[in-house]
C-alpha cells in the first residue's frame, strides 16, 4: 500500500499542475488592476515559481507528517478542513455500502434459485436500468416528485435549519430524511451491478457437485443455498465491494455537489474549481487511501470467505 501511496500522489499531483489555469490565474482574472509583479508575488507566495520536482518534494516532506498544506483559499489548514468534512461523507459512502450488501445480495441469490422466473426477469431490467440511467439526472428527478411536488422529502443539506431546538427523535428523525435521498442514489446503481454479480456467482457455484450431493443427502434448500451455495459465491462478490469504494467515493462529488452536503465531494469540487492544489492533493490522497483499505479488507474477507486460501504455519 506504501509504495502505491506514493505513486498515486506523483501521478496526481503532476496531473492537477498540468491542467489549464491555476490558482494565481483564478483570483487575478476578474481583477482589472492586478499586476505582472502581483502575479508574481502570488506565485512565490504560493511556492508555485518553484520547479515542479521540486514542489512535490516539499508537499511530500508535509505529507509524511500529516500535514497537508494551507488552503490557497480561505488559509486555513487543509487538514482541519477535511477532518471537518469527511465524517459526513463516510456516513453517506458506508451507508450505501451496507445498502447495496443488503439488498443486492438477496436479489442476486433469488435471482440464481429462480432462474428465468418472472422476478428474475423483472431483475434483469432493473439492472439495465441501472446502469443506463445517469445518477444526476434521476437525482434532479427524484429532487423534484419528492422534495417540490409532494414535499415528502428535503433536497439538500443533512440537517434543517430548526434543528437545535428538536428533541434527540425528531433529529434523527430530521437527519433520516435528508440521508433518504442521496444515501439512495448513491447505492443505487451498486445495487444493480453487485446483484448481478451475485447471481451470476450464484448460478456457477448451485450447478457443482458438492451442492448436488447436499441436496441428494435431503437437506432443505434453504440449508443448501445459505451454508453450502452462499459461501462460496460470496468471493468474487467480495472483490466487486472492495473495487466499488472508489466508485461510492467519486461519486460523493456528484451528490454532495447537488445536494448541497458539506461533504468531502463538494469541497473537492470548490477546490477544483479554485485550483486550490493544496486541498485538492489532500483530499484525492484521502481517497486513494480509503480505496486501499477497501482493497485490504477485501482481501482479508477472502480468508473469511474462505477457508481453503488462508496461510496456515
């Protein structure tokens, strides 16, 4: 994971100064009466008339000890400002997670054991329809029949403004409501890809032999699918949760920017959009290393899963 860490920030952070514009450009473009030599002394003050090798080494020496830099926007610490941000977006991600695992993977099982069937057919449509339907379209559709129409639901935010004068239920309450709609979205098309997964794990794993000797030996079904079936398809099920954090996480952008969620996803597109390269290394490297402990804990449910791969001395 070390090595990977590293690679991943000199990629990124080659890439950020090698798009267009940059932060000196940003705050001097609106204002008439900014200067050659202001815009100069912005850059020193950035650090930005350095070489690029050598910019990445000074941000790498802050990296090792945590410390991420100064805002270019507002001064502030880039480190305060994700610590304030990320507990809203780990709810949001670790909430779609248990949500497609809870749903997904029955659907994908059924599905299996009931092959052809009308509900795997109604499945297999849902399917196709999320994966074509773009996530901020239904957002803005969802937004609308709920939250304007019926007014069953809010639309931004994760809290309402009265919310200090709610008693502990009606905040709760309160912030259910306002995790309904994006917490939803964001597993939705999850949902369909990990079922379909499932079920196609599961449809392998039922035609083997050891589940026709179990059914032969007169176990119920239900004992055959959950202890003898399920298991088994559950690896390469584990593979696709671990490869779908990167995906919930990039996602969190879309959302918390539509939804107006005070969220790591829409501080990285206000950094984007100010070319704030302090935040935005900052928050990518959080990401990234939220991806790989994904991937890590993937990879030590495998010898939960199983326990044919575990090492044993």
């Amino acid at each position: 994971m070390i090595p990977l860490i590293f690679g991943i920030t000199l990629i990124t952070f080659t890439v950020i100064h090698l798009a267009p514009g940059g932060p000196v450009e940003v705050e001097t473009e609106m204002s008439l009466k900014a200067s050659a030599q202001a815009r100069e002394n912005l850059k020193k003050l950035y650090g930005l008339d350095k070489p690029l090798h050598v910019q990445y080494f000074d941000w790498l020496k802050r990296f090792v000890k945590l410390d991420f830099g100064i805002s270019f926007v507002d001064g502030k610490k880039v480190f305060d400002k994700i610590k304030e941000r990320i507990p809203v977006t780990l709810t949001i991600n670790l909430l779609s997670l248990i949500l497609i695992m809870a749903i997904a993977i029955p659907i994908g099982v059924l599905s299996a054991t009931k092959q052809y069937s009308i509900f795997d057919k109604l499945t297999t449509v849902f399917v196709f329809l999320g994966f074509s339907t773009p996530t901020f379209w239904l957002a803005l559709i969802l937004m609308i029949i709920f939250g304007v129409s019926l007014g069953l639901l809010p639309i931004s935010g994760i809290q309402s403004i009265d919310v200090s004068g709610m008693g502990f239920i009606d905040r709760l309450a309160d912030w259910i409501k306002h995790l309904i709609l994006p917490v939803g979205l964001s597993a939705f098309g999850g949902i369909a890809g990990l079922s379909r997964y499932s079920r196609s794990s599961m449809l392998e794993v039922i035609r083997q032999d050891y589940v026709r000797t179990a059914r032969a030996k007169g176990l119920k079904e239900s004992d055959v699918i959950i202890r003898h079936a399920l298991r088994n398809a559950l690896m390469p099920v584990v593979t696709i949760l671990g490869l779908s954090v990167p995906g919930l996480i990039g996602g969190s952008v879309i959302f918390e920017t539509i939804f107006a969620i005070p969220g790591m996803g829409q501080l990285f597109y206000a950094s984007a959009m100010s070319r704030d390269y302090p935040t935005i290394m900052g928050i990518l490297v959080i990401g990234a290393v939220l991806t790989l402990i994904g991937n890590l804990i993937a990879d030590v449910s495998y010898a939960l899963v199983d326990p044919r791969i575990r090492v044993r001395k």
